[in-house]
C-alpha cells in the first residue's frame, strides 16, 4: 500500500503522543474501515481488494499532512493521528479523509467500484503515550458507532484521560 505496517503506525503514535504531551497540543486518533470489504474481495478476488486497499491509502495519504501518521492498522482498516488539530479541525480532518476515498468510483479490473469507509475519531485535548490502549479503544467505539448508523460517516468522541467521555457522539452523515 505504500503506507505503514501495523507495528512502525502503533510506533509513530507513540511518538505523536510523547510530542503532544510535551508540547501540551491536542490530537486526534482515526480509526478507518472499508466499508463491505468482505463483498470486494469476494468479487474481485484477493488482488482486487489489493487494489482497493491501493488506491485508498494512496487518496487519504493525499489529504494528511507530511507530520501526520497514517498506517495500516489490520485488514482493511487504517489508524492515523492528527496531532495540534481543535476539536472541529478533528473533525475536519475525518470527514476530508472520508470524502477523499467515496468522492470517485475505483478501477478494479475494468470496472469502476464506489467505495467508502466509515471512520472513527478519539479526540483528546491532552494525552499521554500511556494513554495509547484508551485512545485506540474509544476511536474504535466511534468507528462501530459509524458502522453502526449506516457506515460512510465519521463519528467523533471525545476523550478525558483513561476515561472515555459521556459526550453524545458527534456523527457527519454521508453527503449527498
């Protein structure tokens, strides 16, 4: 894919999250998951799901910027984190990630195939690398949450050290 691997991702977050807390900036934590994979690799076959796998890491790497971290997380699901964003640009940064892999069909062996993700944020005005299980866990309930609501849309939550919020979730339906 061109991107990180699990370990060298969970590593970069790590350092995202020793960074954050020296610099007392907020971050936010994304969970990204294919959505229907399952169906796309039944299809098209492992190497058309390959292909998918392509060309989403290469559109949502084109909209983070160079200090950001994005990987892959598991199968068809992506981990990156937005360090020194607000809680709007957090959400920004989701719904820019979302739209920049449903805004236009993929190639995949001759054909043109919509896809989309669903895409989880933990947002967290401080955190600490110790604070790294609870940030994943709580980005992983927000992307259940959008899996949950009818996926292709970003939920939110927000994250106060190693309790999770009560806030009511923050969803941005697909477009259209």
């Amino acid at each position: 894919t061109g991107i990180l691997n699990r370990s060298a991702v969970l590593e970069q977050f790590g350092m995202s999250l020793a960074r954050i807390e020296r610099n007392r900036a907020p971050i936010a934590v994304v969970l990204a998951d294919v959505d229907h994979f399952k169906s796309i690799n039944d299809t098209y076959g492992h190497s058309g799901g390959d292909a998918v796998l392509k060309e989403i890491s290469r559109r949502m790497n084109s909209c983070v910027r160079h200090y950001d971290c994005l990987g892959r997380y598991g199968g068809e699901e992506f981990l990156l984190t937005f360090e020194g964003c607000n809680l709007q640009g957090a959400a920004h940064c989701a719904e820019r990630l979302r739209m920049s892999v449903c805004s236009e069909a993929i190639a995949v062996e001759g054909m043109t195939l919509p896809v989309t993700i669903s895409v989880g944020v933990a947002f967290a005005e401080k955190a600490r690398p110790d604070d790294s299980p609870g940030l994943i866990r709580l980005a992983d309930r927000a992307l259940y949450n959008a899996k949950n609501n009818g996926r292709n849309r970003s939920v939110l939550l927000t994250f106060a050290g190693n309790t999770e919020s009560a806030e009511e979730p923050r969803s941005v339906p697909a477009a259209g």
